[in-house]
C-alpha cells in the first residue's frame, strides 16, 4: 500500500465527453503529482502541487487539461473534450520526502 | 538535456536464472538522481531504489543488486535467482532535481517474464 488511492480505476469515455480523476493521499503530505504513461512508454510528468498550490505544468498539459487541489489534500484532474490521444494511465504521486515518491495505481483512460 | 535508455524491450528468463536490466542516462548535470521503479500488471509503480551522482557503491538488497558506472554512464540492476513474481516492467529514471519529482524522466522500461 503506497498510501495513494486514485479512483475511477479504469474509465471509458467517448470522444468529446469530459472526465474528471481523484487522487486521495493517505495524508496531507506537500507535493503531489500527476504523471500520464502511454502504452509501452514509461510516466511523463504532467504537473505538480505544494500544498494548494499548482507550481509546475508539462507542455503536455494543453488547456484542455486542468488539475485543482483546493485544500491541499486529495487532487483532482479534469480532461474536457476528450480525444483519442488522450487515452492513457494517469498516475498520482505523493512525495513525503526528497528521497522517493509513492505512486497510486492510476486511472486507465480509454476514448472511444 | 536529460535522456533515459533502456535497450532491453522485453526480456524472459526461466526461473531461477539471474538477469540483468541496463540503463543508460544522459545528463549534462554533475548532481543528478538515478531510481529504478517496478511496475506490476496491478499498475502502481514501486519504487526500489535512489542513487545519487556522487555514490558510486554498489547495492545489494536482497535479491536485488544494482551496479553505477559513471565513466560509463549506466545504472544496470540485476535480479539473482529471478522468480515469478518478478515478472514486471521495470523502469529507470534520472532526476537533476533533488528536491522533488517534477523533473524525473523515465526511461521506456524493460517487461521481465519470468517463466516457472
């Protein structure tokens, strides 16, 4: 247990429809983060919060992508007008300490 | 610019056989950070170990080893006595960040079968 729960766990979506993903931290540790994976590519880093603040986003996050933490606890990422492209893992992280990050099982995305 | 190779696409070895995972890096940076993550078919990412730049001791945990060469930029991991259940994808990552994760890259990862 890395102490990271994301939920749905596999969502699928048609082309066009919006999706939200949670990601709850087991506490409220400062940095979460948000990495996309790819079909036999490993994590890209999407972007990342310290406490409610949003302090870093990938060229990867276009603005149809929008991540909150509105109480620096569990974080949400939204997707509007799903594409294709956009089918993928989505993984939450948390990092409780310089050394190691703990990553959640991620939320499958697939847009039909 | 940072860069993660990983040669070995997929790998299968009978159990009980020791294998090797290579990892090549880039960096221009002379402080960095080298992980390696284990992805099982569940889909979470664990972590097994961080390395800095200046720390060129060989690991051993366990089964585990994992050997730095700096004059040859690589960070291989090996596996002794392999067993199913470490079959995996297993990813190698590079971070000049130590601070935090958002400058981690990943390499493309190595999928391990290991056939009882």
């Amino acid at each position: 247990d890395t102490g990271v729960s994301q939920d749905p766990r596999h969502k699928i979506t048609k082309r066009g429809q919006n999706v939200t993903f949670r990601c709850d931290p087991i506490s409220e540790h400062n940095r979460l983060y948000w990495y996309r994976q790819t079909l036999g590519q490993g994590p890209e880093f999407l972007t990342y919060f310290q406490n409610e603040a949003q302090l870093e986003k990938s060229r990867l996050l276009s603005d149809r992508f929008s991540a909150e933490r509105p109480k620096g606890s569990f974080s949400t990422l939204e997707i509007q007008r799903t594409e294709q492209g956009d089918s993928a893992m989505y993984l939450c992280a948390r990092d409780p300490a310089p050394t190691e990050a703990f990553f959640g099982q991620g939320t499958r995305l697939t847009v039909v | 610019a940072q860069k993660v190779t990983q040669a070995q696409t997929e790998i299968s070895v009978v159990e009980k056989e020791d294998v090797t995972l290579d990892c090549v890096y880039e960096t221009r940076d002379t402080t960095y950070y080298l992980f390696w993550y284990k992805q099982p078919p569940s889909g979470e990412l664990v972590f097994l170990i961080r390395r800095n730049s200046f720390d060129e001791q060989n690991e051993i945990s366990g089964r585990y080893s994992w050997n730095f060469q700096k004059s040859t930029s690589s960070f291989n991991f090996t596996i002794t006595a392999s067993q199913v259940v470490d079959s995996a994808v297993y990813f190698c990552a590079l971070s000049e960040s130590s601070t935090s994760y958002d400058k981690v890259i990943f390499g493309p990862g190595t999928s391990l079968s290991v056939i009882p």
